[in-house]
C-alpha cells in the first residue's frame, strides 16, 4: 500500500488529497498543516462580516475520517529526510513516506522599518491575522486603517474593509495602484475611483517609519514627511514561497520549488505545487510562481493524480488576477506587456471604462479590463478573453475585425470555436468531480447583496 504524505492545508493540499482519493481507495493519506484546512480566499468574506469563520474552513475532522485520511493538524513538518523518505514533525515525531506532496504555500514579506513589530502592525494572511484585525476593529466603531502596500491581495482586503465603512488609506511605493496587475492607464481609473469613495491614496512613497502614542494609536511616517494616523496598519508588500524545508533537504530551488508538468521535484518521489512551487506558465517561456487560487488547485489536482499513479500534466498556468475594487471591477490575464506584445486600447476614464488586448503575432497573450460591475458586456468579454487564453487560439483575420470592432470579441471567439475548445477540455482526462466538504452540511443559498450589479437577477 502507497503511502502518501501531505505538507499543508491550503487548496494544493485538499485537492491534491480528494484526487488521490477518487484514484486509490486503499493509499495511506497522512496530512500534517500547523493551521485547520481553509482557503485564505474566504478570509476577506469573514473580515467583512458576509461569513463566519468557521465558512472559511475547507475539511474537518469528519471529513478526513470519510476520506481516511490520517490528519495531524496543529503540527509543523520540520525537517525532510529525502533518502530516508521521511519527515520530522514538531512534536518530535516523524512520518515516512513513499511519496510526498509539499504544498507549504507562502508567507508575506517583511517589512524592514522602525515600529513594523508594534501591536496593531500586521500582516493580514492567516486565520490569527484575520482574527486579530477583527479584535482591533471591535474596540472602535470606525477604525483607521493603513494599508502599506497596494498589490492585489491588499487590495481584496482593502475592499472587505471598504464593506465595513473602516477610513482607509494606502501606501505603495511604485508609481500607481496594482503596479503588478494594471498598466498606468487602467490603475489612473482605479485611483480616481477610490478617491471618490473616500479612500486616501499615497502612491510613489515608502514608508519610514511606524511610532505609537500612549493611547495606542500609530504614526505612519512616510519618506517625503507626510504623517497619517491609524489604528491598524496592514502589511501588504508581497509574499515569499515557503521553500525552507525543501532547500535544506537539497531539492532544486529557485525562488520557489523547481518542478516539472507532472508537479514532481527534482527527487522524483516528491511533489510540490501552488505558492510554494515554480512551474510552467502560459505566455511565458520560464517557469514562475504564480501564488493565486486557480493555480494551486490546478496543481493540486494534478500533484494528487500523478502521485497516485496517473499520467497527467499542467502545462501552464494563467496568470489572472479578477478583483472587485471597492465596486470598481478590474481583471487581468497572462502577459501584461513586453518588447515583443502589441497592444490595443481603448480608454474612457470618465465612464470608468479600459480594455486593453495584448498580442503577439495573431494570438491575445494578456489583457486588461476595468469597468463597473453592471456592464454586462464588460463581465461576459472577460469570461471570453480568458478561454481565448486559455486555448491559445490564433485569431488570423479576426485580429484585424477586433482592431475595427475592439468592442465585439463574441464573434471572433464562436468564429474561432473557442468554447468547443474549451469544453474538451478537462485536467485529469474526465470532468472534476464536486467536493465532498460543506459546511455544517450548508446548501448553497443566494444573498442579494448591494455590490450585485442589475445584471444579476437571482430572485
Ligand atoms: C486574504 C487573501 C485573499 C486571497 N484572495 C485570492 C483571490 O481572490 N484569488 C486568488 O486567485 N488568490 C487569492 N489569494 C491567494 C490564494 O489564497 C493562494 O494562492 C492559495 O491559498 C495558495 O494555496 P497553497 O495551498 O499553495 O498555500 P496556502 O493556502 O498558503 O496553504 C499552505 C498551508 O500550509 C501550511 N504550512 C506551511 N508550511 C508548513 C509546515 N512546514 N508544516 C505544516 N504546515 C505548513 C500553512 O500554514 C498553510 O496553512 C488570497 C490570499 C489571501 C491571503
């Protein structure tokens, strides 16, 4: 009997324990994570108050005894052993293997300045980060918040905390908002858009240094001199792959774990995939880490199905960022621009309206759209670029249709039968299987909320 051990609880590690499961009833499934099984992609829906914590969770200890799955959780792998296959766990313990899966994730960056080590200074990450934002936030009706850093993830928590009616204000060193997600045109719309709605937006400054009065409350000193006060202040300047345990135990690194389209290391009994990993990615011709959801489910699947014995690959992940900004939508996918791209734009800031398609050749290899949440037209484009992408198709004589009628995508994309495509396409070879988890045997149920758009009509 195969025994398969799993480092993590985050969506590499459930799904790659689920697909190994729909594989190989009789493996042995040992999963060791120091935090409960939850998806961080939760986390802001509970910051805003829309779910409890408890939604945020993705298994229990009912659902690994339905899938068999031995689970420590609470417990750290500290040390791999790769010729003795086995790991040591913080408890003294240790756990051999015959295959071994790690899917550690990433853990934010510091920031190294006076006063990033005060109370109320914080990453925003993890459950306990979570939790102890939501402390702060109890003992003021409205708190001060400053966000250091204006990257994608700060900015899903910026918008869970715009939900809540917190003051908000930002910090981001580089030149314009998502400086890693937009293009100056785009993030030019996003930055007035915020302003409107109160959002205080310091972009082109780093900060110096954090003090704290008597009372508790923060300092954010910026370089050019300018202090904001703030109850809270989030960290949010990026993420480093958690590669420690992998580095010391000589498996090939770069800045995250090496591995091949099957999600296999360079020890080949061992997998590794999502934050931690750097594989293969659409429009790019080198491997990178591309720390978002889709691609650590992607990888997850594919790392449970190869180690239980099945011939299957990801040969490139998309990069794609979708992000409701305060009531602001803003996407974008693979290659936002190079020497090589040629770009089509169209701008209108005064109805809070950018879309550009990058090319090369005759082929869409990124993209970039901000609009508001009613364009319909905006929402059912984006869904279609990203098949375009997704499929790699060659436009031909489309690309020349698209440049007169940048507005109608829909009728290159039936013309090029992209979504014929797409529906012949599956990961593992056979169509994904439902998860087996909800909450408190919750069913799915539909809440109205003021950030739905007319266009969605659910009642
Ligand atoms: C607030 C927030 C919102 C996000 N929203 C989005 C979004 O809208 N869209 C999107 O695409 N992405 C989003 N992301 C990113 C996404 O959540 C991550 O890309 C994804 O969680 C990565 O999955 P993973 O399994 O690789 O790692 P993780 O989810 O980080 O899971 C790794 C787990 O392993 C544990 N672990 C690490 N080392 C060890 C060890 N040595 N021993 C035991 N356990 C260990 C960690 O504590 C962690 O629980 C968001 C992230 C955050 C923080």
């Amino acid at each position: 009997m195969t025994q398969h051990l799993i480092i993590g609880g985050g969506p590499v590690a459930t799904n790659a324990v689920e697909t190994i499961r729909q594989f190989d009833a009789a493996a042995k499934i040992t999963l060791v994570s120091d935090e409960p099984a939850h998806s961080r992609m939760a986390l802001p829906y509970w910051l805003a108050g829309q779910v409890p914590r408890e939604h945020t969770h993705t298994a229990d200890a009912a659902y690994w005894q339905k899938l068999q799955v031995d689970a420590r959780i609470g417990l750290r792998a500290t040390q791999l052993d790769v010729p003795g296959k086995r790991v040591t766990l913080s408890d003294g313990s240790a756990v051999a293997f015959d295959r071994l899966l790690l899917a550690t994730g990433s853990t934010p960056a510091p920031l190294p300045i006076p006063g990033a080590d005060l109370p109320g200074v914080q990453h925003l990450w993890t459950l306990a980060q979570t939790e102890s934002l939501l402390r702060i936030a109890d003992a003021k009706p409205r708190p001060r918040v400053c966000l250091i850093g204006a990257g994608f993830i700060g900015f899903i928590m910026l918008n869970a905390m715009y939900k809540r009616d917190w003051h908000l204000a930002v910090v981001e060193r580089e030149a314009h908002v998502l400086p890693r997600m937009l293009d100056a045109g785009a993030a030019a719309i996003v930055t007035q858009w915020l302003t409107d709605k109160g959002v205080a937006l310091h972009c082109g400054a780093s900060v110096k240094r954090i003090t704290q009065s008597a009372d508790g409350s923060k300092s954010v000193e910026l370089d050019h001199g300018d202090k904001l006060d703030a109850d809270a202040v989030i960290i949010g300047i990026g993420v480093r792959p958690n590669v420690e345990l992998a580095r010391a135990a000589g498996l090939k690194t770069d800045v995250g774990i090496l591995v091949n389209d099957q999600m296999q290391t360079s020890a080949p009994q061992i997998y590794a995939g999502g934050d931690c990993a750097q594989a293969a990615v659409l429009f790019s011709d080198k491997p990178e880490v591309l720390a978002i959801q889709p691609t650590a489910v992607d990888h997850g699947r594919v790392a449970g199905a190869s180690m239980a014995g099945q011939n299957v690959s990801c040969a490139g992940s998309l990069n794609m960022n979708v992000l409701d900004c305060c009531g602001l939508q803003c996407v974008s996918f693979g290659n936002l621009g190079t020497a090589q791209t040629e770009a089509m734009t169209i701008s209108n800031p005064a109805d809070n309206v950018y879309r550009k398609l990058l090319w090369q050749g005759d082929q869409i290899v990124g993209s970039i759209f901000v609009g508001r949440a009613n364009d319909v037209g905006m929402l059912t484009d984006v869904g279609m670029v990203k098949g375009i992408l997704q499929t790699q198709t060659p436009f031909g004589e489309w690309k020349k249709y698209l440049a007169e009628n940048p507005f109608d995508i829909r009728r290159p994309y039936v013309a090029t039968k992209v979504a014929h495509k797409l529906a012949q396409t599956t990961l593992l070879g056979r169509p994904a299987k439902a998860r087996g988890y909800r909450f408190g045997n919750a069913q799915p149920t539909t809440r109205v909320g003021p950030f739905h758009g007319i266009y969605v009509n659910t009642q």
